[in-house]
C-alpha cells in the first residue's frame, strides 16, 4: 500500500528517521560555512591551499573586511542563460 494512515497502523514509519539534517557550521574570517555532508573534511582542511588567497581578500584592512550595503544592478542585453553560463 502506498499510503498507509496513521489511523489504521504505523506501517514502519519512524518520523525520527526523517527529521532534517543538522549542518555542521564552521566560520572563517567571518564568513559563515554550512556543510550537509557528514563525510566532508573540515572547513580549515577543505579550504586548504586557498586560504592565503582568501587572506589577501579579507586581511586588505585592520578592521576587517566591510560590508557595503544598497544595491548594483547591471543591464546585460543578451539570452538569460548567457550570464550564468559564461
């Protein structure tokens, strides 16, 4: 049967069996990451040769990096796939 209701059985269905999945939340400089997979390595491991890189993008002040608020909009006359594929 494919529908069974919880009426009529239980018909093996556990609710604890499909709770949501807990991220595994680590941050970097103040960049928040958030990882599903229980297999993946750590952030610091993951990030790995990257990280100076990522350095020079948030070190470029002593205060840290800044987060500029509004809005940048660009007009692009072109196919809607064109942006995201090239």
């Amino acid at each position: 049967e494919a529908f069974c209701d919880k009426k009529e059985g239980d018909c093996g269905f556990d609710k604890a069996d499909w709770g949501p999945l807990q991220a595994r939340v680590e941050t970097y400089k103040g960049l928040i990451f958030a990882n599903w997979d229980a297999q993946a390595p750590d952030l610091k491991t993951y990030l790995s040769d990257a990280t100076p890189y990522m350095d020079v993008m948030l070190d470029r002040t002593e205060a840290g990096t800044e987060v500029i608020t509004g809005m940048q909009k660009t007009v692009i006359p072109c196919n809607w796939k064109s942006p995201a594929e090239h």
